[in-house]
C-alpha cells in the first residue's frame, strides 16, 4: 500500500482553513466574478489596467482605465476616489504588474483587489475587451454564462 502524497502533510483544522481562505479571497477576484460585477454596473469597483499604455489600447477589460503600475506615485494617486476598491491586473500569472500596482495603491491608502490570472484567465472565460485609449463600457450584448462556480 502506497502513502497519499496529498496527506503527506495533514489538512490545518477547518476553522483554520476557514479562516485563511477568507483572508484569500479578500486579496483575489477571478474573472467570473468581476465580469458580474461589470455587466451588473455595481459602480463601488474601479478596474485597472497595469500593464502599458500600448498593451492597453490594443485591448483591455471593458471599464478599465489605464494606469500603468510604473507611473503609480503618490501624486499620481491622488486623483483616485478612496471609497472605491481598486481591481488590477495585468497580462497574467506569468506577470507581476497586477501584484506591483496592487501594492502601489495598498501603500498609498487605496483598498485593492488583484485580478486571478489577469487579462489571460478573462480572454479564456470569454468575456469582452475593448480595443483603443478610452476604457469603454460592458457591452449590452454581452452573455455572461454561468461558469457553474
């Protein structure tokens, strides 16, 4: 008989797994649930793209604006709403400029989500981009499927 390599290291306590799980989902959204959130227009998230200006106007999550994480400053943060949360992402989890930007805002006062998978995970589920340097709007004959999460 062969040890389970998945128990190899046993599972914390559930109330511990409860616990570290919510804090997870505090930090993340994935694409499903932001693309809801988009065709619904619950207007309390704001999206941005970190990636560069050129990658943004070749397409980009509808509703997002462009603020790429190396122009991120105090200063240039000012301009943001506070009572907004801010979901970034960026070309996918091969990139850290969601994470990067992410952190920008955190250290300037902004309460922020990063994006699961980034522009990558939200092409694979479907949803619509937006081509050019204005961030557009969910489109109204956009379907969104249940992914059955």
């Amino acid at each position: 008989m062969h040890a389970s390599s998945v128990l190899a290291f046993p599972p914390p306590k559930a109330s511990e797994s409860a616990e570290w799980l919510s804090k997870k989902l505090a930090w993340y959204a994935d694409a499903w649930d932001l693309a809801e959130d988009l065709s619904r227009g619950v207007e309390a998230i704001v999206v941005i793209d970190t990636r560069s200006a050129e990658a943004y106007r070749l397409g980009h999550i509808c509703g997002a604006i462009s603020f790429p994480h190396r122009t991120m400053t105090p200063e240039s943060t000012a301009q943001l709403d506070r009572s907004k949360v801010y979901v970034t992402y960026c070309d996918g989890i091969g990139c850290n400029g969601s994470t990067k930007g992410a952190w920008k805002l955190a250290c300037a006062g902004f309460q922020v989500k990063e994006l699961i998978g980034g522009l990558d995970f939200w092409q694979r589920d479907n949803h619509p981009l937006v081509k050019g340097n204005e961030p557009g709007s969910w489109p109204l004959t956009a379907i969104l499927s249940d992914c059955g999460c």
